[in-house]
C-alpha cells in the first residue's frame, strides 16, 4: 500500500519549483556585491592593550582622531577640550614658557608632541621643554620628527585628567628621568611642580618671597598663585626678574659655549 503523504514529499523534494513571481525575477537581475571590510588598520579605542609599535601603527592610520596616548600599555583616548578648564590656562603656560625659550638659546619648547618614551610609553603632555641635543640635552628628535626620550620639563593641565597625571603618568617621567614635572590642576586651583632627586620627585618649594625657582632651567621662575587666578602680568615681572638674574647669564654662558 502506497503511503501518500510520502509521496507527495518525495515530489516536492525532487521537482524543480518554478519561481515565477515579478519580486523574484527583479531579484535575479541585481549584481552581486561582495561585502569588503573597509577598515584595513583598527581603529584606536580607549582601554585597549598594545605594544607602542601597534599603538603608533593604528595612531598614524586615524589623523582626525582625537588626541591619543599610551600609558603603561594602555590607551588613553582624550576627551573634548574646553576652553576655561583647558586651553586658557594651557595658553598662560605655553606663553610663560615661550618668553624663557626666546632669552635661552639651546632650549626648546613643544606644544603637545608625542614622546617616545619606552617600549611600554607613548605619552602626548601638554607642554615640554628641553634642552636641545647640542647642548647635551636628554632627549632627541627622531629622523620621522618625534620625540625619543625623556625632555627635562614636562607639564600637564589636568582638569578632567588629575588622578592620572599625578597617578600613573607621574610614574612614567619619574621612572623615565623626566627632571621637572609641573601638574595644574585647573579646578583645585593647585599647581604642583615636583623635583626629581634620586629615584623619587620631590615637590619644589617657593622661596620667601613665594617665587618658584626650576632648578634644572636657571631663571626659570614663577609666581604660582598669579598663574592660578590669570595675573599673567605678575606672572611675566617675575619672569623677567629671573632672566635678568645672575643664574641664568650663567647658563646662558654655558649653553653658547656648548654650542661652539
């Protein structure tokens, strides 16, 4: 006896179905598109895990990116900068900074560069000063334009980011031998400039007239309390005083003739 459930599944398994529906035929006239994977480098993402070679392959593949860094291994992906908790304060600091590179020949000033530092580091501080190679500075510039090394002074205005320029990058320039560090920070209203003696930063201390001294760039001075409330005016009489001052002819004296 013939089953004929069975054979009715049988022929619907072995007769060719004809599609004859005007959407399927629409259909078959439509090329056929391989999907691609547009994104031959991945993207940078805050938190990830890499070497500093792959860090500065997958930087260099973003250019409109925003500002990234490698700080122990990890990235760190910056956020929109204001102008009052950030670039204000960061202008007062490039201007206090660029009027002593302008009177000091053999130091540099970098807004911003990308240090490298160690296999583990690739910081991007907001400011440097450095003293260049031909006056036996630390650090150097590297044939594709970066920076390798530790330059003598670094500073970071730090609103959104303090635990972790007083934290981990702290660390980093201290392990690194970067020999001042100064640290703003904007919303405490405080600014640290610490030291490196030995191993260890130490934070500097104002003299009796609360002025600030650097003691790796003579002359170097600052009223800190100025800077914090923006009296940029006191901020560069003070200045002033220490590039006039016996200190830093010296060291200006020493740096021309390095150069020769």
């Amino acid at each position: 006896m013939i089953d004929e459930h069975k054979t009715l599944f049988i022929i619907l398994l072995t007769t060719p179905i004809l599609f004859t529906s005007p959407i399927y035929n629409k259909l078959a006239m439509v090329t056929f598109i391989p999907r691609q994977n547009r994104l031959t480098v991945p993207p940078l993402e805050n938190g990830d895990r890499l070497s500093r070679q792959e860090f500065e392959h997958r930087y260099a593949a973003m250019p409109n990116g925003p500002k990234a860094e490698l700080i122990e291994g990890t990235v760190y992906m910056a956020a929109a900068l204001r102008f009052e908790p950030h670039a204000e304060p960061h202008a007062d600091l490039i201007g206090w900074l660029w009027t002593y590179k302008i009177m000091t020949p053999g130091v540099r000033l970098g807004d911003n560069p990308t240090i490298r530092m160690d296999q583990d580091n690739e910081p991007q501080p907001d400011v440097v000063l450095c003293l260049d190679e031909s006056v036996d500075g630390q650090s150097s510039i590297s044939s594709d334009g970066y920076v390798e090394g530790a330059p003598e002074l670094i500073a970071e205005i730090s609103a959104s980011t303090a635990s972790i320029d007083l934290g981990t990058k702290r660390q980093v320039y201290r392990r690194n031998g970067v020999q001042e560090y100064l640290v703003w920070r904007v919303f405490d209203q405080r600014l640290d400039w610490f030291c490196l003696q030995g191993d260890d930063y130490v934070a500097l201390e104002s003299d009796a007239q609360g002025i600030l001294r650097s003691q790796v760039f003579p002359g170097l001075w600052l009223d800190r309390e100025a800077l914090i409330v923006g009296n940029m005016q006191q901020v560069m009489a003070v200045l002033q005083a220490g590039l006039a001052s016996p200190e830093h002819q010296a060291f200006v004296a020493t740096l021309t003739q390095r150069r020769m």
